[in-house]
C-alpha cells in the first residue's frame, strides 16, 4: 500500500530527530522521555519513596523513568487503552479510568493509599482539525486534574500535557486553585511546531 504523504512526513521527521536516535541508544520505549527528564531536572518532581500514577502511559518511557527514580520503597502504575511492556518495577493496568470497573483495579493497585504525584502525557488522536482536536486535548486535561483531586495527597504534585488555545486558561484556573504553585514547561525535546506544552502544579491542597 502506498504511504501517504502526511506518512512520509511523519517517517521523514523520526528519521531526521536527534531524540529518536538517542532513545534508541539509550534504551528508551520513545522520545517522550527527554520530555520527562527535562522536567525532573528543573522541578524535581519525583523523589525516592514516590508513588506515582502515570496516565496515557504507552509505551512505557515516563513510567520507566518515574520506577528508577522512585525505587524499590515507592510504586508506579501505568495506565493505558493500549497495551505495554512492563517495565521494571511497574505496575500495569489496561483500560478508560472512566470506567468504574478500571478506577476500582486501579484503586488495589495502588493499596487505598494517596497518591504523590500523578503524571500525564496524555493527547487524542490527532486529526489535524483544531475544532476538533482541542476540546478533545483539553477533555483529556480536565479528567485528569479531577482523578487528581480525588487520589492526591495533600501537597503532592501533577504534571499534565495540555495544547494551547481555548479552554487553557480556564484548566490553568482551575489548577491554580487547587495547587500553591503552577507553571507551565515546554521541554526542548517537544517539537517546536507542536502547541504541548506541560503544567506542573505543586502543593495541592484538597
């Protein structure tokens, strides 16, 4: 079958990525990775000890990330529609957290005990129709920041992937009243064409 073009770019751009290649090298599932390292290196969100929820985790690089740091004393869960390798340390599960059926799984997993951080690299499928694709982005970003509220601990952290352009401000809002301090990132390894950028939110108060 022959590629599309919009295929051909796509093929053409991880070709030409330096973050790609480094993945590769460095044993990472993607290049997502960097986007978290980066973060880390300025915020120090992760800690040893940490237990951590990691959404739209597949295929694995946040929630590798997050169990080396966190080590043995702490816990990661990765959550996914999609299917992903373990990796080391990591805890699994498949499913919507929408769904009472995956909240409950996810609630064992994580033992009934709060959360420290809850991270979120999140994104629909992208259509390339901006109408579309950012109240879906934005929806994604909304339920995340509501299974924060309910599984934070008090002064625990959230990290989520948003688009800029409407409904930012008010998720930005709304972060900033639940959480002591918000700011917003936009790692080196995220695509400059890209509108991602990430909210970091530290300090939430119930």
């Amino acid at each position: 079958m022959a590629r599309t073009a919009s295929s051909r770019q796509w093929l053409e751009r991880q070709r030409s990525d330096p973050y790609v290649k480094r993945a590769r090298d460095e044993g990472y599932p993607s290049r997502a990775a960097y986007k978290l390292l980066e973060i880390q290196q300025k915020d120090r969100i992760l800690r040893p000890g940490m237990r951590v929820l990691d959404l739209g985790a597949a295929p694995g690089s946040w929630s590798l990330i997050a169990a080396r740091i966190v080590g043995p004393s702490g816990r990661v869960v990765a959550l996914d529609l999609l299917p992903m390798d373990p990796p080391p340390g990591v805890i699994c599960l498949r499913g919507d957290f929408r769904e009472p059926e995956v909240l409950d799984r996810l609630y064992r997993a994580l033992d009934g005990a709060p959360l420290d951080l809850v991270l979120s690299d999140m994104a629909p499928n992208i259509t390339g129709m901006t109408a579309l694709d950012q109240p879906r982005a934005m929806y994604l970003a909304e339920l995340t920041l509501e299974l924060a509220r309910e599984q934070l601990k008090p002064s625990g952290s959230l990290v989520v992937k948003v688009f800029q352009g409407e409904g930012f401000d008010a998720l930005l809002a709304a972060l900033r009243q639940r959480f002591a301090r918000v700011a917003s990132r936009k790692p080196k390894s995220s695509r400059p064409q890209s509108r991602e950028i990430y909210l970091v939110a530290k300090g939430f108060h119930p």
